[in-house]
C-alpha cells in the first residue's frame, strides 16, 4: 500500500514565533529531546509506517537542515528510497518564493511527476507525535475518499487556536471553519465515548493531507490558490469527497517557544506522552560519540543525551544535549541545554581559563532555571539565569525572553557572575 504513496514534509515559513532558535536555521532543523531535530519526527513516522520516498520543502536558513538531512538518511544503491531537500527556486514558470502551503507544493509538482504514484501524503515539519500513517492510507482507500485529512478531538477552550471540522458518523467532512471564536457548537463532531468523557468534541485539523495524485495536480494547477488550511480544504468541501481520519494519540504543533519548552520537558515525565523509548524509535544523525560522564551530581527526572560530562551539583526536570560540559556546584532546573557541535580542545579550555573567560558549556557554581540554552554557548562560573522576579518579555544581545522563559541564544557568551 505504502508503496504507492509519495511524501512532501513541509519545512515552513520564516519560523518567526520560534526565534531566536530560528535565527540561523529553519523550523525543521530546531534540536529537540537533546539529539534529534524536529525534522526527524515526520520523517520517522513516515519510514516506520513504509513510507520511504520524501521530499522535504524548505525556503528559510536551509542550509543546516539540508546538512543534516545529507548526513543522516542514506539508503540502499538498489532502493528507490530517499529523503531529498527541495529548496524554493526560480523557475521559468515560477519567479518567487512559496507564497504558503498549497503554493509550496504546486512549484514542486514537477519534481513529483517523475515518479509514480497514487496517494500525497502531506506533512507539517514543526510537529511531535507518533503515527501509524498506514492506518490512514488504508482508510483513504477502504472509503474512496479523494482527500483525507487527520484530526485530533480537542476542548471548547481550545478550538479558536485551530482549524475545525464538522464530521458525518461515516467521518465525511462536511464544514471546514479556520479558528472560530464563538458560536462555534453547532460544529461538535462524533468522537468516541473516551474523548466525550474528556469533554473533547471538536475535530481539529492536524495538518496532515493525503490527496489522490490525480486531484491534487487538478486543485494547484491553473489557478493561484496559496494554502491548504486556508483556500484548498474548505474549497473541497461539498464539491469533492472529503475524509477525517480521527486520532486520539498525543500530539502537538511547536508552534512557539512555551510550546517549545513544554513539549521537550514533558519528555522527562515518569510516563511522557510523547514515548522516545518505544519499538518506533526516531531516526537521526549517527554520531560516533563517547558515553557521559556523570560525577557527583543529583538528577531528577533528567535526560542525559552522548558525549556529556557533567560535574553539577543538582539537574532537575531537564534536557542535557549532546557534549553538554556542566561545571562544579552547578544547579539546572526546567531548562533545555541543546549541547555543542563540537568539543574544545584541552589547550583551548587551558588558555580561556588563564584569560578569565568562559570555556564552551556551563560553568562552575551557576544556577539556572526555565531556561532553553541553544548551542554552542559559552556560559561564565557565578552565573544566575531566571533565578529571581518573572522577566518581562523582550530581546538582547545574548539572550531573548518569552513567555517567562530565557532563550540563549546560539554562540552566546555570558561572562562570569552575569545575571539575567
């Protein structure tokens, strides 16, 4: 079934709600949990589900994630699988960038036409979840559906936040409204005993897409329709046979930077909901590094990612990503350390010790909470991130702050005894 399917996982716009972690990347090559980019949660899904042939759209600060996405999926000489980077580009039909979602799609129709299949299956690059996109597959064929759309049942509370649709008990989707803000009642939908005992009775739109081939190229070509969510879903409703295909796992869009935090320190939960330690493991870049080092240090509910060493007093509900160098009497809590691309050198950690300026990593007697720490960062002994009064939002040379939450930013040196 799967084989019949073609991927395009959508790396979206500038990622402005997400900066300053995107001021250098794109949305889809944001780390998260430590040692994977979000990129590799569709990708993952799809290659566990049989799903092999991808192509990953992408505009903004490319240049990371094609790096990543060049050295991470390799396939076999003999295989028709891949996962390809398709950048936006001028053309002899087209002179701009993608103008949104559906527009994205359509300047990259040629690049599908050349191979074949009968089923698009189109993803969001800024999403967490686990999916068996097979059991959607099957139930686009079993009921002769032309577009099916998966949907997540949601509270009242919640609905204003997204796309919203109005189901049959046979899942046809008979009305499409973009975040309504009231009188929204009329739209509950038939969800299982479960989701009713939750109070969840809006189906909202995941942005997840299967088109058949034939009518995706019919719905882009000809005409300047720029979005999915927006003018091409609601456009076929009523004039084509729309499907939801209903979910009711965990999942979440990282839309934002709370968003963000949230979603990767809920990983550190006795019993996550999104579950890393599962048979559908994610796939990501192979590196050949050495285990952590742990000595003397208190960890609670913690994830510690390769090529760590950690001489810290007290971690508490945190990430640790790769080759995170954490000093002595050092306490972390709620905090995302991304890690380093690279270690430094013992001659380099001597001579920045006899300048008095900060080596790669944390230093020694820090204390740091609700805090995301981007990579490659140098930061001083002595220093206090968001230990005090909640910070009121706004962006620095070092550091922004959103939301109560301190983002350093990438490369960032903070000098010893610096208080934020």
């Amino acid at each position: 079934m799967t084989s019949r399917v073609i991927c395009i996982v959508l790396g979206g716009g500038q990622g402005s709600r997400l900066y300053p972690l995107t001021a250098t990347r794109s949305k889809p090559a944001v780390p998260i949990a430590g040692k994977y980019r979000l990129v590799d949660i569709p990708i993952s899904n799809c290659l566990h589900s049989g799903i092999n042939r991808i192509y990953v759209l992408t505009q903004f600060n490319s240049a990371s994630l094609n790096k990543h996405i060049k050295n991470t999926y390799h396939f076999s000489s003999f295989s028709e699988a891949f996962v390809d980077i398709l950048a936006a580009e001028q053309t002899p039909s087209s002179g701009h960038w993608y103008q949104g979602t559906a527009d994205a799609v359509r300047q990259s129709l040629h690049h599908l036409s050349v191979h074949e299949f009968d089923y698009v299956l189109i993803l969001s690059g800024d999403q967490l979840y686990q999916m068996d996109f097979d059991e959607m597959i099957e139930q686009h064929i079993h009921t002769n559906a032309e577009i099916s759309i998966a949907t997540i049942p949601v509270h009242a509370n919640d609905v204003p936040g997204f796309g919203i649709l109005q189901t049959t008990e046979d899942n046809d989707i008979t009305a499409f409204v973009e975040k309504p803000k009231t009188d929204f009642e009329y739209l509950a939908s038939d969800v299982s005993d479960e989701m009713k005992a939750q109070g969840r009775l809006y189906l909202a739109s995941m942005g997840i897409y299967i088109f058949n081939r034939k009518l995706l190229y019919e719905l882009l070509q000809g005409n300047e329709r720029t979005d999915f969510g927006k003018e091409i879903i609601p456009q076929s409703i009523g004039t084509h046979k729309v499907v939801s295909y209903q979910y009711e796992g965990y999942w979440t869009d990282i839309g934002t930077i709370s968003s963000f935090f949230e979603a990767n320190l809920g990983l550190t939960d006795d019993i996550p909901k999104f579950n890393l330690f599962d048979k559908n493991y994610i796939f990501t870049r192979a590196r050949m590094l050495p285990p952590s080092k742990v000595s003397g240090t208190l960890m609670e509910k913690t994830i510690v990612s390769d090529g760590c060493i950690i001489n810290a007093s007290h971690i508490v509900r945190s990430i640790v990503g790769i080759r995170t160098r954490i000093g002595f009497d050092t306490t972390i809590e709620n905090c995302y350390i991304m890690g380093s691309d690279n270690y430094q050198t013992l001659e380099q950690i001597q001579e920045s010790e006899e300048n008095g300026t900060p080596i790669m990593g944390i230093g020694d007697r820090c204390y740091i909470k609700n805090a995301i720490i981007d990579k490659n960062t140098y930061i001083g002994n002595d220093v206090r991130i968001n230990c005090d009064e909640k910070l009121e939002d706004g962006d620095y040379d070092t550091h922004t702050v959103k939301d109560g939450i301190v983002v350093i930013k990438k490369r960032a040196v903070i000098t010893n005894g610096t208080v934020i």
